[in-house]
C-alpha cells in the first residue's frame, strides 16, 4: 500500500497471540464493561414483545426518527466540512494563540446541555443582538421551534467529535506526505485533493458517524430551543420519547426506544462495512 506505516522487524506484532499477565488483570474490566453496555441494550430490545413493539410504530416514532436523522446527517455533513479547513490550518498553526483558539473546541462538551439550550435562546432569539441582525437580513426570522434551532444547537453540541476524529489524524503523518508531494512538483491545492482527503476517509467516516450519533442522543438542549419543530409539530426522537414516557408511560416508551436502537445498530453497522471496505481497497 502506498504510503503504508510498517513496523521494524525486530517488535512483535501487536495482534500477536502472546501471553501476558496484564491480560488475565485487564480481562474482568472489559467483561465488566461490555456488560454494562450490552444488558441495557438487550433489555430495551426485550422488554416488550415484538407485537407490541410493531404496533408502536403508528406511534409516530418512524417519521420523528426519519426527521431526526436526516437533521443530524446535515449536521454531521456541514461538521465534516468546517472540520477540513479547520484542520489544516491548526495543523501549520504554532503560536499559543492557534492553541488557545483550538483548547475552544471542548467547551461545548462540558457544558450542561439545558444550559446550551439557554445560551442558543439568548444568543439567536430575534429579540437578541445576533437575533435581531438576523431578522434585518431575513424578514419575519423567528428560532425557538424551528429547524434552524435544532441544527444549529446539535451543531454546537456535537461538531467537536468531527474537529477532533479529523484533526488528530490530519496533524500524523499526513503534512509529512503534503511535504513530500511539494517537493516533486505537486502543488498545496492538488497534493492535498489527491493525497490528504484519500487519506482522510476512514477519519471523515469516523467523524460523520460520531457526530451523528451524538446529534441523534441530544435532548436536554432541544427540550428548551425546539420542543416541537414548526410547522409540522414533529418532534425529535428523544423529545418523542420523553413527552410519550410522560404521557403514556414506560410501555410505549420501551417499545419506541426498541425502534430507535435497532435502527441505530443497522446504520451503524453499515458504516462499519463502508469503512472496512475502504481499509480492505486502501491496501491494494
């Protein structure tokens, strides 16, 4: 494979089958932590009987599902997208100012999400500074209960998981072989089309996906900017959870978060294929 790290020939292999104290030690944590992981999820997926579950479906559950989903991959795609001149320019970046600037990036993950929510509130409501220069440009602009509110609230939230997946990989070795390409004629421009986004696909999956995924687990945030999404009234999946379990009970909501997480385990799963091909197609 072109461009293909190897290790010297005198380490063993990091997948070799060698046997070591320290994996007798470790074993019992990753059993504790897969348990942990998997009993809930198969006990949402049990919980209810599969009659039950498919009668939920005329819940409404697949279209807020369907909305959520398409509003967090347009997240996750415009996430991608600043995440690529971010990363270039962070990289070259050597000064104290580029890494105060970039240290910028966590500060939305710490912060508690109902805060979030009221910080979108005070910062885009049209009666706000940013609000009403918003509303010159674009007459009758309004934020709470809109698309917009949703988008940019999960953009906020979940576009570091991109900044940083795509990032960390572009400062490795990647400059190194922009440099190399600079030095055999290839210009910035095509050296970074033909050389760097090749090498940045599985990270631009990775990122996509998880930024997605932490998109599509948003509530808290969402419950204060957009509790309903005008003018359809629909609701994201979380908030259609929350509102059916205060409504309906643990039954119907069981039986709709059954739904979400098998349908979270299919996308997922067929992100995992894509990246495995391309590792497989990388290698040839």
């Amino acid at each position: 494979m072109l461009f293909q790290a190897r290790l010297p020939t005198f380490l063993p292999h990091p997948t070799s089958n060698v046997k070591s104290p320290l994996r007798w030690i470790f074993l019992p944590f990753l059993l504790i932590y897969f348990l942990i992981i998997v009993i809930p999820i198969a006990r949402v997926l049990s919980f209810q009987p599969v009659s039950y579950i498919e009668r939920d479906i005329s819940s409404g559950i697949l279209q807020s599902i369907a909305i959520t989903y398409e509003i967090c991959a347009v997240v996750a795609t415009s996430a991608v997208l600043f995440s690529l001149p971010y990363s270039f320019i962070m990289a070259r970046g050597r000064t104290g100012l580029y890494k105060a600037a970039d240290s910028f990036v966590e500060i939305p993950i710490m912060i508690p999400h109902t805060v979030v929510g009221v910080m979108m509130l005070i910062t885009f409501e049209p009666g706000m500074p940013l609000g009403k220069l918003i509303s010159t440009v674009f007459p009758g602009y309004s934020f709470d209960d809109t698309i917009f509110a949703v988008f940019i609230t999960l953009f906020f939230l979940s576009s570091a998981y991109s900044i940083r997946e795509i990032g960390t990989s572009y400062r490795g070795d990647i400059i190194n072989y922009e440099n190399v390409a600079k030095t055999l004629g290839i210009g910035e421009i095509t050296s970074f089309a033909i050389i760097s986004m090749r090498m940045l696909l599985r990270p631009i999956l990775k990122g996509f996906l998880l930024t997605w995924a932490r998109s599509v687990s948003e509530v808290g945030a969402i419950l204060i900017v957009a509790y309903y999404i005008f003018p359809s009234f629909s609701k994201v999946t979380g908030v259609f959870i929350y509102s059916q379990w205060i409504s309906e009970g643990l039954g119907p909501a069981a039986a709709s978060s059954a739904i979400l997480v098998l349908t979270g385990i299919v996308i997922t799963a067929v992100f995992k294929i894509v990246e495995s091909y391309h590792v497989r197609s990388a290698e040839y």
